[in-house]
C-alpha cells in the first residue's frame, strides 16, 4: 500500500469533527476573551456625553430690505469640519476658557491642576459636530451643529457644555455686532477721502474752467459761431474803413485845391507841389535814388510842403471861405469816422484772433478737461456707492445691536446624560464574542492540523487508500474517566470564578 499525499478540502462536516476534537480549546479561549471583553466594558472608566445644539437662525428682516454683515451657515464653501473647527478655534479661545473653568471645576477630585490647566482638559473634552436639525443626525453641510463634552461627572458635562453653548451664543452677537461697527467706521472713513478728494477735484476744475473756459468743449460751438459773426462784422468795418479813406483822400484833394481866405489866391504852392513832384516821379524813371537830380527834387517837395502847410496853417485860423470850411469840416468828420472804425477794427481782430485760439487749443484742453471730469465722475460715483454702503451698514449696526440679524438659537438644550458614551458596552461585548468565537476556531483549525494522529475510518482512507475492513471504539479506562472529571471540575471553577467576576464587574459599574 502506498500513501496519498493528494491535498483535500474541508468541508463543514470534517470543521465540525474538528471543533468537536478540539473543544477545550474553544472552551478556553472563547470564555476568556468574552469575559476580557465584559471586565473592560464594565471596570474601564466610564465617559459621559452632554450635547447641545444650536442653529444660525436667519436675520428677522429679508436680506433684500436690510443687509446684514458677518456670519453664514456651514455652506459648501468649505467642509463643515474645517468650519467647525475654525468656529471653535475663535470662540474658545483660552481666556474664555478659563472664565468657564472659574465657574465649573472641570476636575474637581484634582486640586494640583492651575486653571490654564483645566481650561486645556475643558478644550480636550470638547468637539463639535455638524448636524441635521430636525433629526440631529450627522450632516455635512447643515446651518446646525452640536457641541458635547466628555467627562466623567454628567453633572459636569451638562454644567460646562451649558456654558459652552452661551459662549457661542454670546461670541456671535459680539462678533457679528464689532464686524457692522467696523464696517460702519471703514465706509465713513472712505466716505470722507472720497469727500476730500472731491474737494480737490472741484478746486481743480474750477481753476482749470477759469483758465480754459473758452476753450471748454461746452464752448466749441459759441466759438465758431463767433468766429463767423466777428468775420462778417470785419469785413463789414474794412469795407467801411476803405469807403472812410476814400473820402478822405477826395476831401483831402478838394481842400488842396480850395483857398482858406477868399483874398488868397487858391492853390499857389500847391501847384508849385504838383509840379515838383511830377518832376521827381520822371526823375526817379530814369535815375537811382542816389542821383544828384532825384535826391534835389526830393528836398525841394520837402521843403515846398513844409511851407505850405505852414501858411495853410497860419491862414487857417483865419479862414474865412466857405468852400474851405465846409471841406475841412467834413475831412475831419471823415477822420474821426475813419479812426473809430480802426478801433473797432482792433478790438474785432482781438476778439477773432480770441476765438481762433480758443478753436485750435480746444483739443487739447478738451483732453484735460475731459480727463479731469471723468476722475471727479468717478469718485461720485464711489461717492454714492459708498453712501448707499454706509446707510446700508447704519441699519445693518442698529439690527445687530437689537440682536435682530443672523444668531444662534438654542434648538436643543443640553441634559444630563444618563448612560456612559464611551466605552459603548454593548459594542465591546459583541466584539469580544465574535472576535473569541474567531480565535477560538482559528486555535482548534490550527492545533488539529498539526496533529499527526489517525482519526476514524477517514484518516485510514486518506492515508492508505483503502477502507478498514473493521473499527473498534474508543474505551475510556479508569484513568480516562479521572482525567476528564478533574478537566471539567477546573473549567467550571472557572467559567464560576468569571461569572463572579463579571457580576462584581457589573455591582461595580452601576
């Protein structure tokens, strides 16, 4: 016969001849790490939980009507747990902290801890969860949240979560009311730059209009229409200007030719004139100016109308002829005519030469004033923007000084608890069972398999490839029989030494 080294599979049968083997072992290692797990569910230090919940109840006014500034439900900005912990971070701060320890002795049975101490075990015990609120169920982005505390007094865990949730309370109204003031204070501030920056812009646009106001852009059209009614006054002044010098130069040649007093011969040296200059007119044809001849002609018709104007004015103030002074009379209204139409001559190139300045430096000036308008255009609107900002923040700073805006609400007060939070007793129990139930199997599985003894008819089979032609049945003797009441006596000392210890375990926790 040869023996067979084929490997074989275990069913639930040969498992359950196994177990049946194998049962001190179960029976050992079962018992011990349930009663293990019953002695820690029972004698570990208990830790209760007390818990509130407060909700960001909305502002009493719509948002549309009154702004309000500050505060926001745990939104999906970012994860609820960071928010909640930056919350907690803000809120309990160390100095307020010990504030609570002051008023709740956190560890009372240990009077060698300073307060900064028991603050820190106060912030250690504490935590915050995001919840649902209707059902209080854990929820990741919800405007409700829950703060417990762990300890060991329950009386000490309702009292400090109480003042924990006062704490929130009384932060946010203080922080939502300081964020409206500051608001308040930072528009007012720059609504008052943006006033004294207005200021300079009006100086500014004031000066510049003074210097430039002909110029302005508003200005273009009066210019040009001013160019054109000066233009057509001054060609009406030249032409009359023109018509004035001729005739003046008629009434000029009529006086020449007229005598001032009727006993004078009429135009003597005139003639005299006349012929000179005729002469010189031929002279300078054919000679330079420089000849001999011209430069004599031309001091004799110098001199010859010296003299005569000399006698005409000597004869003057006592002419008497008619003709005379009628000429002279209208020669002289002729010039002074002449000479008030030379001044407003003048003052009309002046005020053309006034308006073509202003017409080509309006683009440039346009540019600046354009330039300088839009700045002081800008910064009303900033103006304005900041007022309607500013009236908004007023109303936002009196709601939040009413309380009336974004708060905490208390939706679920905190109670004594009545039963430990940690450890869960229950849970640790069914742990140690089904991790005992797995020890235990896996400790049968693995001694069995490292026996090498032959067990029934099977083993036989498995090992030499045949079926035995006969069995014969164990027969317990004497010393069996001893063995095996000795092993059951010590295991139900045992299982009654645990079962004592467990209900000493329970007396104990209750």
């Amino acid at each position: 016969m040869s023996a067979q080294n084929t490997p074989q599979v275990r069913t639930l049968d040969e498992y359950g001849r196994i177990v049946r083997r194998r049962w001190p072992w179960i029976a050992v290692i079962l018992p011990t790490v349930l009663v293990s797990a019953i002695l820690y569910a029972y004698l570990w230090p208990p830790l209760y939980r007390a818990s509130g919940t407060l909700m960001l109840e909305p502002s009493a006014l719509p948002q549309a009507m009154v702004p309000t500034i500050g505060g926001r439900a745990l939104s999906d900005e970012l994860e609820a747990r960071e928010q909640l912990e930056l919350l907690r971070r803000r809120v309990m701060s160390d100095e307020a902290l010990q504030g609570i320890a002051q008023r709740v002795d956190p560890a009372p049975r240990d009077r060698s801890l300073t307060l900064a101490e028991r603050a820190a075990r106060i912030k250690q015990g504490t935590s915050l969860e995001a919840v649902d609120p209707v059902t209080m169920e854990p929820a990741k982005h919800s405007s409700a949240f829950s703060v417990h505390y762990d300890d060991r007094d329950p009386q000490v865990a309702k009292a400090i979560v109480d003042e924990l949730l006062q704490l929130f309370v009384t932060y946010n109204q203080r922080m939502r009311a300081d964020r409206a003031n500051e608001a308040y204070r930072f528009l007012a501030d720059r609504s008052k730059e943006i006033e004294a920056e207005m200021a300079t812009m009006e100086v500014q646009l004031a000066t510049f209009k003074a210097r430039y106001g002909d110029a302005l852009p508003d200005a273009m059209d009066r210019n040009q229409i001013g160019v054109d009614r000066v233009q057509r006054d001054l060609d009406v002044v030249t032409q009359q200007i023109v018509a004035a010098q001729e005739r003046e130069s008629l009434l000029a040649v009529q006086l020449e030719s007229v005598s001032p007093s009727l006993a004078t011969r009429t135009g003597d040296w005139r003639a005299e004139l006349s012929k000179l200059r005729g002469e010189l007119a031929i002279a300078e044809q054919k000679y330079t100016a420089e000849h001999p001849d011209v430069r004599r002609l031309r001091r004799a018709v110098a001199e010859m109308a010296a003299q005569g104007f000399a006698s005409d004015a000597a004869v003057a103030t006592a002419a008497d002829n008619p003709e005379y002074l009628r000429a002279r009379s209208q020669l002289d209204g002729v010039r002074r005519e002449l000479g008030t139409l030379r001044v407003r001559e003048g003052r009309l190139r002046g005020e053309l030469a006034g308006y073509l300045r202003n017409v080509a430096t309006a683009p440039t000036v346009e540019r600046d004033y354009v330039r300088l308008a839009r700045a002081y255009e800008s910064a009303q609107r900033r103006y304005q923007d900041v007022q309607d900002k500013l009236k908004a923040a007023s109303l936002s700073q009196g709601l939040e000084e009413e309380a009336r805006g974004e708060r905490f609400t208390l939706i679920r007060e905190a109670y004594t608890p009545r039963q430990p939070h940690s450890p869960n007793r229950a849970g640790v129990i069914l742990l140690g069972l089904v991790l005992g139930v797995l020890l235990a199997v896996l400790a049968a599985v693995v001694v069995d398999s490292g026996d090498p003894t032959v067990r029934g008819t099977d083993d036989l089979e498995a090992t030499f490839g045949r079926m035995p032609m006969g069995v014969v049945p164990p027969i317990p003797n004497p010393g069996d029989l001893r063995r095996k009441r000795l092993y059951l006596g010590s295991m139900a000392g045992a299982y009654g030494l645990a079962v004592a210890a467990i209900v000493a375990a329970v007396t104990i926790a209750a």
